[in-house]
C-alpha cells in the first residue's frame, strides 16, 4: 500500500532558547561561544545550598510568546522538579512546569495541503512553558556509543528554554515544516528567541504515526531526534513515516520508540524503547514560589507585541497596494518589514515603488553581499533619496541602479555621487540633438526602417542614444527629438 | 577569667568594655574544645588557627574603635550543613567529605560581616536525617548530660557543643524538629525560626519547604541576640520573607500577663513519658502565675502530623540529593565503566543508610500511580494543619507541648527501628509543616536528663515567643548548669 | 500489598541506588513499616482541599535580567572528581539524553 493510502500524523515538540542576558534561575552570562565552564556559578552548577530566583525578562518572554501563539495564560503557575538523571544535568532534576504551563490551548495558522496550496490551516498548539537548558556533553568518540568518556560543559545549564508542544494536527512533512517556519518567524518577531538552529538555540522533535485515511483512531507513534535543520525536519519525518508504512504493510506492528535521525544515512534509528520510559517523579519546586499572572501584567505585554506577520500582510496589501507575493515575502521578516516601512514613511511615492526597489535591487545586494538588513549602510532616507532622484527626473532609472549599489556599499549621499560623477539627466534638446544627429547618421537602416512605418525601430535608435550618454539622456525628450528629424 | 560558663550577653560587655580580648575567649573556647572533644565528638572540624586570626582581627578593629558589631569576636560553631568558603562542608556524609563550598551560605555571611569567630563545623545526622546524631557518618556524638545517651539530632554536634561548653551559641537547621530535639535532650535554648524569616541560601537542604536556620544557645536572651544578627532577607532565596529588622533582645522583657497559652491536648498521652507531661504541666502553673492565661485546645490533625512529614520530606529530599552523583562534586566511585554505574555505586557507597531509606520512601511516593496517593494527600492534610493551627494561633499567643516524648535515650537503642526514632519528632514536625517559629527551653530533668518544654508562636512573631519564652525562664528558676563533662 | 525486595531494588534503580541484597530485604521491611504508618492520612477528609507545597505566603519573587560575575573556571572546576583541561569528564555515556 503506497505511503498516500496512510495519513501522516505530525505533533512536534519545539525548545527555543529566550533571548535573555542572563540565566534564567542565576545571574551567569547567556552569551554564546564562551569558554568551557566560564560562565557557570554555584547555582548552574547545582553546588549543595544553592537556590534559583527566576528571571523576569524569561517570564516575561514566556509570556509574549504565548501571546504571540494565540494562547491562553495561566493565572497561577508556578514550577516543578523533572527528575532523571544525566552528567550534564547538574541537580538531577530539570526545573521545569508539568500540569501548569504559563501558556496553554492557542494556535498558529500556516498554509495547508490542498490541491490548490491557498488554505490556511490553524495548528493547536497545546502548551507553552518555561524550563531550565542542561549542560552540554562532548563524547570523546565519533559518536555517543563509541566513547569511552565525555566531557561537560555547564556553561548552556540554566539557559531559559521555552517548550513549545503542538497538537497532533500536522499532516505532512511539508506541513510540519512551514509550521516551523512560521513558528520561527513568530518567535523572531516577538523578539522572544534568536532561534538559531545551528547554535541549538531552537530545537524540534516530532512525534509520527500513521493511520488508513478514513480510520479516526490514532497509531502508535515514535518520536524523533536529532533534527539540527527544517530540512533534515521535513526529510526525517518522510523517512519515518515511509518506515511505519513498509512495517504495517507487512502487517507488523509500529513499536513505541525514539529515534533519531542520521543525517548521513538519511534514516531514522533507533535511540531508545518508549515502554522503558522514565518516570520522572515530578513535584512542585519548594525553592521557587508561585506564579500569579494578573491581566494586567499580560496587558502590559501585549501592548508591548509588535504588528504580526499576518496582520502587516493584510495591511500592506490593503492600505499600501503592494502585490500579495511582495506582502508576503516582506512581512516575513521583522527586519525587512521594518525596514521597509521606514523607506514608505520618508519616500512620498507609492509604496508599490519601494516594493519593487526591496525586493529587486535591495534584496539582490543583501544576498550578493551577504550583511544583515540591521547593517545595510543604505538608511531608509537614501533609500528614498535615490527614488525621489528618478522621479524628479534628475537620474533615469538605469543611471538609478548604479546609483543605488553605490549608496549600499558606501553609505554615500545619493545626490553627491550624483554631483560627484556627473550622472544627471540631460534633458535638455540643445545638448542632445548632436549626439541624436550622430546616432541617425550611424544607422541608415534603421531609420529606413522607421520611415519605411515600422515605428519599433525607434527603440532601438533611443537605446542607441541613451547608450552612447552612457543612460544620462532623458529618454522621452530623445524619442521627441528623433520623431522631430525623422518626421514622424 | 574563666569565660566558659557566661552567657553570650556577658561576654559581649566584657569585650566592649575590654576587659577581655577576642583572643582571650577564643582561646579559652578552643582549650575547652580540645579537653572535651575526645568525649563529647560535637565537632567534625575545628579550625583553630583561622579561629584565632579571625580573633586578632577582630581585637585590632574593636582597639581602633572599629568593632563591625556587638558580636564581634564572640565564638560560633556552625552545623556541617551550612556552606562555608575555605572550610569543609560535608553534610556528616561520605559522599561530601572533601567537599569544600566555593561559597559562604548567606547566615554565614551574615556572621561573618557581624565579626563572629566561627570556631568550627559540627556533627549531625547525614544530611539532617535523624533524631540522634548517630546517623553521622564519621562517628556519633555523646550527650554531656550522660555520655550512654544521644544528644539528640540532626544538629546533635551544635546542642552538645554549647552544653558542654565548647562554644558559647551555634547554629543548627530544623527540619521536623532537628534544632529543638537536641536542644531538649541537651538541656539548652534552641529556636526555629518562621520559614522563609532566615534565608536558606548555603543551607544544604534536606527538604526545602520545610528547612530552616535555626539558634542553639545558653538561654533564651542569646537566642534572641543570635537571631537579630542572621534574620533578614535574602535576595538569593525566593522563600525569603521581606520584614522590618527587630531588635528581639529589647523585646525581652515585656509582661505576659493576658497573654494567652494554649495546650493542645493531642499532644499528651500516647508516647509521652508521664514525667515528661508533668513537667509540661508544672511549666505552665509557672506561666499562669506570670499572669498568663492557660487554656486547652484542640487541634485533630496533629495526630496526622508525623506521616505527613514522613511523606513530604522524603519526597523533597529523594530530588534535593540527586545531585550526589559524582559527576561535579564530592565522592565519586572511580572503578565504574559507565555513567549510569557510576551513579549508581557513587550514590550506594556514598549515602548512608538512613539517607537512602528516606531518598527510597521519597522515590515510591512519587513514582507514578503514587503521587496522588500519597504525596498528593499528603500536601492536603498540610493544608489542614497549617489551617487550624493558625486558627489556635488566632486566640492563643502561643501553644505550649512536650518537645519531645522522652529524655534523650541511649546510643544505639533506636537504631534498628527507624519507626521509633521518628516518633521522637512527633511534637516537633507540626511547627515544619506549618512554617510557624518554636522554641525548646529546658524545663526540667528526668533520671539526671534535661526534658524540654516546647513553645510555638504565630508566624513572624518570634519578638513575642522569645518574650514569653523568657519570661518562662527567668521565672521557673530552673537554670540548667553547663553539663559537667570529664 | 507490601513491597518486596525486587520492589525496593526497582524504585532504588528509579534512584540511581546500588543495593545489597541485604540492603534490599532489610528496607522492604523497613519500607514497609513506614508505608503502613503514613497510611493513615487516608483517613483525613481531604475533598476539596488544595495542597500545600510551600508555606510561605509568597508569589512572583523575580531578579532582574542581569548579568552577574561567574566563577572561575577553575573555581568551578575545584571540586571535581575528574576534570580535563577546562571540562569536567565523566565515563562514557550509554544512555541518550532527554
Ligand atoms: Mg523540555
Ligand atoms: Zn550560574
């Protein structure tokens, strides 16, 4: 039975890392790429005596997350201890939130698996809570198995982490990573995470099961590690779900499992069997007291929650008429949003305008030169400047180009270089008629062809004057000055 | 001058008035350690040399009239739980033996910067757990009253330290009652603070909802000097409570007439030694003719009190000692292959076995399809407790008990039946549960042993228990001498 | 339904416990003692109650979100059983984390 005749069941469990200075139960350094053990203090490191005093900014961006997510948020919470034990957790619990997260029962919406690929598809999201990272092991071998000792690392123990758990609503692998995407693009919005996936700043398991498309009862599902990218996401997923389909076309059964996914081999193996699950005896933490979230503390914060993605969509294609496709590519990224809006509000043109300058020349040079949209030396008012340039009639648009990718490596005044390199418009008949004569006396058989009423040719005659002005001359007075000679 | 019998407010004068240097009293504090150690066993270290120099110190600033308090350079010895930078922190166990705190805990902090000498760690039941000090894992301490007998526990080693004259004040930790059952069977003061009014950060804990810093003194004036010096919040402890500084000593000496003393009468019969219900009863004739009024009160879940604490402090405990697993401090098995048998063995050879009976109820009670059963009851009851307790409190000042159900028994006479040992906490733990302050003040003796009387206040009123706790004191007459060790 | 010794030696695996056999049967009893005394607490009432894990009447206590120093590195490292250069080292790791 060929993988269609099964849906794929996607829940994913997603761990970000908040963006906070500090720790988020002690005071140690959050920063990345630190020495071994450099920033680790009695409390991180679990030393006997020592207590946690949670960090607000983490509740705080707990908070916006859940609201970022359509959540609800708990009136009282509080934290518990998640018992196991591992060398690179220091106190043999995980502070952690086990009946009451901070934030609970919202949604993301993403495009779904339609023939037409144009509905949008709300994805429960179960939970969000706040926990403390571990420590990171290096293993002396190639792998884990191989070792034959492991070295720890406690400088990532106490990072705030939020655990983001989605309902089982994902029904691809396509699916599942436009979910990530959004998600990640969420959380960057909010400012809540860097998610960084090549730092483990944001991190997914997923859990997969299959049933026969009409059965309503849930398979047996395993659970999936090991993901360091959307990509390996999305591949993995389709890997396992192709294995569970091979296992029950053989009529075996799915076994409850973790596995993890080998980038190398491009398979899902097996890690550990879910029936020697832990039992993780939690209980409320005596060292941290209780949580009580009033609403006008979650007030506070919303206020503080920035235009979401969709929202500026919606409003770039209704209040500034830009096109569906540039709405949706600008708005997906907080800074290229931002960045957009300043060049709207300085430049008095159309924003249809600055759409096409963002995601032609702008996004062309981002890419080519590969610096973040935060350092682009081009501020949103030479942005303006060389637009307003071309309207004036002061550059012609080609002219405009070259002056464009000067002001982004330079962070020059557009007008002085302008000035600077003579690159105005000539508008002015007296100057152009002698390069106009010129170019008639040059190509005879063009301009056989012109008077013969073939009247394209008189492109071709204009691209040849703007060429030889090196695309100084004013097109439209060039087109009335041959149409003047050639009688037209 | 013979120093070693004055109380600490005593010496206090004769240091400010420089009649006696810190040195001096050290000395005589540490030549009385070195005299009855090799009996009593109260200390698991004693740093005689950082004790003396701390000594100097102090002597120099007082002479450039820079004295940081009162207390500077009286003597203190501090329970092997409590963190101390430079000095071993070993929790009376195998698995901490070299383990040596990168970090002073906050109260030491606190005696520190107030100039105190801290001659030294003392014994105690491993990690707290225990009635008797025997629970130790490097050796038991006696008790000076009768050397056959236990001092009591978990602070065994800070009780018979100050009866026996070895420091003036010590502090301890109480966790259902590990200040206040020592300090019984050791004929001294010993007070539990209200939860969260002594920060618990360096406190090794045994179970954190229920730990606290506690005093044990000579009388109850030091308690309250002692107390004044280490109460105040902490930012570094969430539990911390923010309250306004109280001179506690100058709240001695206010009259108890009117004042209210209830006696629960749960607390009597059962277990209770009769001597030791008669000696309650005759303390509170002495309270009456102070003008008090006493009264009988009847709390019901008191009797549930002792499983309770039998359910949640295991369960607290079985997660705070899972950090003894070798892998970034203290005793490591070193022959293990495997992390998982280094955990393991670590954590078997390590631990005593009082220690893993406790981390094993713990386990069970939270292991899944048990924690509502008992863990979860178990939080409930507290609920209960907690709530008519605080209703006695609404008209009774303060509640008067046993502390313990008998004199101090003989080493080696419980050890084999756990069941029994914990009874002896079994008037103590409610004060844990509930988070109020008590205090144990000596009230009679029994075949040649001090019994205690309990007194129990309102939540963040120790100016009022210390009071009427003085009061008590100064009127019974009853002035337990130093014991009279070798 | 008392607790046998395979019982302990399994919630003592749960612990992270080496028993001896002795160890094991000696706390089944012991266990078993205990357990049978805090059973009492069946008989409280308790509908309607909610539980107690903390006594102090405290909520939202939080630090800022600043930095403070660290230990040294080779403070951090002072109690380690085994270290190599700036980490601490441990035997191998057969298990996958969580
Ligand atoms: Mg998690
Ligand atoms: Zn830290």
């Amino acid at each position: 039975m060929p993988l269609e005749d099964y849906e794929i069941i996607i829940g994913l469990e997603v761990h970000a890392e908040l963006k906070t200075e500090s720790k988020v139960f002690c005071g140690c350094s959050t920063k990345f790429g630190a020495q071994p053990n450099s920033q680790v203090c009695p409390v991180c490191l679990g030393l006997p005596g020592t207590l946690p005093v949670l960090n607000k900014r983490a509740l705080e961006l707990t908070i916006l997350a859940g609201l970022a997510l359509n959540c609800k948020i708990a009136e009282h919470t509080g934290f518990d201890r998640k018992q196991y034990f591992y060398p690179d957790l220091p106190k043999g619990y995980q502070i952690s939130q086990f009946d009451r997260p901070i934030c609970y029962d919202g949604f993301i919406e993403i495009l779904a698996d339609d023939r037409d690929g144009n509905e949008v598809k709300r994805v429960g999201i179960n939970r969000v809570h706040l926990e403390e990272e571990s420590g990171k092991s290096v293993h002396s071998g190639t792998g884990i198995l191989d070792s034959s000792y492991s070295l720890l690392d406690y400088n990532r123990s106490g990072i705030p982490l939020i655990e983001i758990v989605s309902e089982p609503d994902l029904r691809s692998p396509q699916e599942a990573r436009r979910f990530l995407e959004e998600l990640k693009r969420l959380l960057e919005y909010t400012g809540v995470s860097d998610c960084k996936m090549e730092e483990g700043s944001l991190r997914c398991d997923a859990n997969v099961s299959l049933r026969k498309r009409g059965e309503t009862r849930f398979g047996v599902k395993c659970e999936i590690k090991n993901m360091n990218s959307f990509r390996a996401v999305e591949a993995a997923i389709l890997h396992e779900a192709e294995r569970q389909a091979e296992l029950l076309d053989a009529g075996e059964q799915v076994e409850p499992q973790t596995r993890g996914w080998d980038e190398l081999t491009g398979t899902t193996v097996f890690m550990r069997s879910k029936e020697s699950s832990s039992d993780y005896r939690y209980l409320p933490d005596p060292d941290l007291v209780d949580l009580v979230i009033d609403a006008g503390m979650v007030e506070a914060l919303r206020e503080n929650l920035p235009e979401m993605p969709g929202q500026k969509r919606r409003r770039y294609v209704e209040e500034l008429k830009i096109p569906e496709y540039d709405a949706e590519l600008i708005s997906g990224s907080r800074n290229l949003a931002e960045y957009f809006e300043s060049v709207v509000a300085v430049y008095n043109g159309p924003a249809k305008i600055v759409s096409n300058w963002v995601m032609g020349e702008f996004l062309r040079l981002i890419n080519q030169e590969k610096v973040e949209i935060e350092d682009a030396k081009i501020s949103p008012e030479e942005f303006a400047a060389v637009l307003r340039l071309v309207d004036n009639g002061t550059i012609s648009g080609s002219v405009a180009k070259g002056v464009f990718e000067e002001v982004f490596r330079t962070g020059e005044d557009p007008e002085s270089i302008v000035k600077r390199q003579g690159l105005a418009q000539i508008s002015d008949a007296d100057e152009l008629s002698a390069v106009v004569d010129g170019i008639i006396e040059a190509n005879p058989k063009a301009v056989e062809d012109v008077k013969s009423g073939n009247h394209k040719a008189i492109g071709f005659l204009v691209g040849q004057v703007m060429k030889e002005t090196k695309g100084q001359a004013n097109p439209k007075v060039v087109n009335q000055l041959l149409r003047d000679r050639l009688g037209l | 001058m013979e120093l070693i019998s004055k109380p600490v407010h005593e010496l206090i004068d004769l240091l400010e008035t420089r009649a006696i240097s810190s040195e001096e009293l050290v000395g005589q504090y540490l030549d009385r350690i070195e005299q009855v150690e090799p009996t009593i066993k109260a200390f698991i270290t004693v740093d005689r040399e950082g004790a003396l120099e701390a000594a100097r110190a102090v002597d120099e600033s007082r002479r450039d009239g820079k004295a940081p308090s009162r207390l500077a350079g009286i003597p203190v010895a501090v329970k092997d739980n409590i963190c101390t930078k430079g000095m071993a922190t070993t929790c009376a166990s195998e698995i901490l033996k070299d383990f040596v705190s990168p970090y002073d805990a906050y109260v030491i902090e606190r005696l520190r910067s107030a100039g105190m000498i801290i001659v030294g760690k003392t014994n105690m039941d491993e990690f707290a757990m225990g009635s008797s000090t025997e629970n130790s894992a490097f050796f038991p301490t006696r008790n000076p009253w009768d050397l056959d007998r236990v001092p009591g526990g978990s602070s065994g080693g800070s009780a018979a330290a100050v009866a026996s004259g070895e420091v003036p004040v010590a502090l301890g930790s109480d966790t259902g009652g590990s200040v206040r059952t020592p300090a019984s069977y050791c004929g001294v003061v010993g007070l539990k603070p209200t939860y969260g009014l002594v920060s618990r950060y360096g406190l090794v804990p045994y179970a954190s909802s229920l730990d606290q810093v506690g005093i044990l003194a000579g009388n109850v004036r030091d308690c309250a000097i002692m107390l004044g010096a280490i109460a105040g919040h902490d930012p570094r402890d969430s539990t911390s409570v923010k309250t306004e500084r109280v001179d506690y000593e100058a709240r001695l000496y206010n009259d108890i007439a009117g004042r209210v003393v209830g006696i629960p009468r749960e607390c009597f019969g059962g277990p209770i030694d009769p001597h030791v219900t008669e000696s309650v009863y005759a303390a509170t004739k002495t309270l009456e003719r102070l003008g008090a009024r006493v009264q009988e009160v009847s709390i019901p879940t008191l009797q549930y009190a002792l499983a309770v604490y039998y359910v949640i402090g295991p369960a607290e405990a079985s997660a705070s000692l899972a950090r003894y697993d070798g892998v970034a401090f203290g005793y490591r098995y070193k022959q293990a292959e495997d992390s998982v048998s280094m955990f393991m063995e670590t954590r078997g050879r390590g631990l005593g076995p009082e220690v893993k009976r406790r981390i094993l109820i713990g386990t069970y009670v939270l292991s899944e399809g048990n924690y509502d059963r008992y863990f979860r009851k178990a939080m409930q009851v507290r609920t209960l407790i907690k709530k008519e307790f605080e209703q006695a409190l609404e008209h009774c000042d303060v509640l008067v008990t046993p502390t313990t159900p008998t004199v101090a028994f003989r080493l080696g006479e419980k050890t084999d039946d756990p069941m029994s040992m914990y009874m002896s906490d079994m008037c103590t733990v409610v004060a844990n549960l509930a988070g109020v302050p008590a205090v144990s003040v000596p009230c009679a003796k029994h075949e040649g042993c001090p019994i205690g009387l309990q007194l129990i206040g309102r939540s963040l009123d120790e100016a009022l228990l210390l009071n009427i706790a003085y009061a008590y004191e100064q009127a019974s007459g009853f002035e337990i001498e130093k014991a009279s060790v070798v | 339904m008392a607790l046998t010794a395979d019982d302990v030696n399994q919630i003592a695996r749960l612990a992270r416990l080496s028993l001896s056999e002795n160890e094991a049967e000696s706390f089944a009893g012991s266990l078993n003692g205990i357990l049978d005394y805090v059973q009492k607490i069946d008989e409280v009432d308790t509908g309607g109650v909610e539980p107690t894990s903390r006594v102090a009447r405290l909520s939202n206590v939080v630090r800022e979100d600043r930095v403070e120093p660290s230990l040294s590195t080779e403070e951090a490292l002072s109690n380690a059983p085994d270290k190599s250069g700036e980490y601490f080292r441990v035997p191998r790791v057969l298990e996958i984390n969580e």
